[in-house]
C-alpha cells in the first residue's frame, strides 16, 4: 500500500501525463504562448534583481532540473543581462548549502557582453561563482578554452541561449553537448521560433526553417546520447524550449 508521498508522486505522474495527452489544453497553452511572446512577456522578469528575459514556466522547469541532476557546473552560452547567470549561480549555492554538491561553478559565454552588464554580474553578491568569457560560443579557441574550463566539473549542465541560426545552435550543440554528464541535460532554449509567426523573428537570421528547434531535430539525427524529455514539456505546457530539453541518457562526458 502507497504512503501519502508515493501516493501524491503517483496522482502527479499521471496528471502530467494526461496534460500531455490533452490536444485542447496544449492549444490553449501554445496560443497563450504566441500572444505573450509577441507582446515581449518574457521581458517582464528578474532573478535576484537582474533582468532574466526567461519565461516563468522554464525558470520552474530548470529549478527542478537542477535540484535533481546536482550539477556542480553549469555552462551557458549568451549572457546578455545576466539573469540567467544569476539564477544557476543562486541554484548551486543552494545546492551547496544543502550539502549536495562542493564549489559550484557557471560559466558564461557571449560575443558581447555590454560593459554595464558586465559590471553589475561582477557586483552582483551571486559573482564570485561566475566565470564569463567573451567571444564566439563556435570559435575553435574558445570551444577548447570552455572544455578547458570544463575540466573543473564533475557534474555539468548546458544550456544553450545565444544566436539563435540553425547553423550556429548545431555547432553549439556539437561543441558542447559532449560535455555533459550521464542523466544531466543540454537545454535548448527559443526552439519556440519554429512555431511562431515569422513577424516574431523582426528581420533577425532566424525563422521558421532556421531555428534552435531545427538544430535539435538535426543533431539528434547524429547523435543518440540524447532524447528529449517531453515529460517536462507536459508538466509545464508553456515554454520556449519546446523538443529543447534534452537529456543524456547514454555515453560519457569528454
């Protein structure tokens, strides 16, 4: 017999499940999403007082993501305001403070990190667990430099968030997936670009076609040391990441 904690475990599994079987539901959730991100709704938020440009729902999502993997390193590219450094760095002192993991680390990568942006990561109280590099995510020199950086982890997690072409998430995905441990995932963030109208995009490189979400699909045709958890995607049915969350399931970090 299930005691009340297997027993509320059990009614989640299961109504996650029918959510994600639900077709009106996920309708409702992606026209929500599309009327919000026209309107720029994810801009709206903060982590700890720096803007964040995340949707709440993914925020959620990577919360328990990280409290389950452990991860003690987190690699991101694209920096822009920070929030998101800000937000791992916060989750792994967390975990720190709970005894589950020592000397937490994030790494951040971006062509252009804006002078002002830089000086409030580097005074924020959350920066001495940040590391930024600026350059190309792509460049040959700075690929070698990160798996460098690498090095210092014993459990990684990546998340990708930076330039948002076909090609370029491809690379990404090529240069930094391998390093990510056994059951710990490469997120993928705005796949949601292959779904939405092409005014979403306003004259960017990207677009239906040529996207973060076609760069998955791509990838996992090469590589198979990934799947993507749709499980999180039915748990929380508004996300920019939709076939974004992948998680290793097979193979071992280089």
């Amino acid at each position: 017999m299930m005691d009340a904690i297997e027993q509320f475990e059990k009614d989640r599994e299961e109504r996650v499940e029918r959510n994600g079987n639900d077709e009106e539901l996920k309708s409702l959730a992606a026209q929500w999403l599309q009327e919000s991100m026209m309107k720029q709704y994810v801009y709206n938020f903060s982590w700890l007082g720096r803007p964040i440009i995340q949707s709440p729902q993914d925020m959620i999502a990577l919360q328990e993501i990280i409290w389950k993997v452990k991860p003690d390193m987190i690699i991101e590219t694209g920096i822009a305001h920070g929030g998101s450094l800000i937000f791992s760095a916060s989750m792994l002192t967390l975990l720190e403070a709970c005894g589950e993991i020592e000397d937490g680390k994030v790494l951040g990568i971006d062509i252009d990190i804006r002078e002002h942006n830089k000086k409030a990561i580097q005074t924020h109280p959350m920066s001495k667990k940040i590391t930024m590099y600026q350059g190309s995510s792509i460049d040959e020199e700075m690929i070698a430099r990160v798996h460098e950086f690498a090095k210092q982890g014993r459990k990684i997690l990546v998340c990708l968030d930076s330039n948002h072409t076909h090609e370029h998430v491809l690379a990404e995905l090529r240069a930094y997936s391998p390093l990510v441990s056994l059951g710990s995932y490469c997120i993928v963030f705005d796949t949601l670009v292959e779904d939405m109208p092409s005014e979403f995009s306003n004259d960017r490189p990207w677009d239906k076609g040529n996207n973060p979400k076609t760069a998955v699909w791509e990838y996992l045709k090469e590589c198979d040391d990934f799947e993507i958890d749709k499980n999180i995607e039915n748990k929380i049915l508004i996300t920019v990441a939709t076939d974004g969350y992948l998680k290793r399931i097979k193979g071992s970090a280089v």
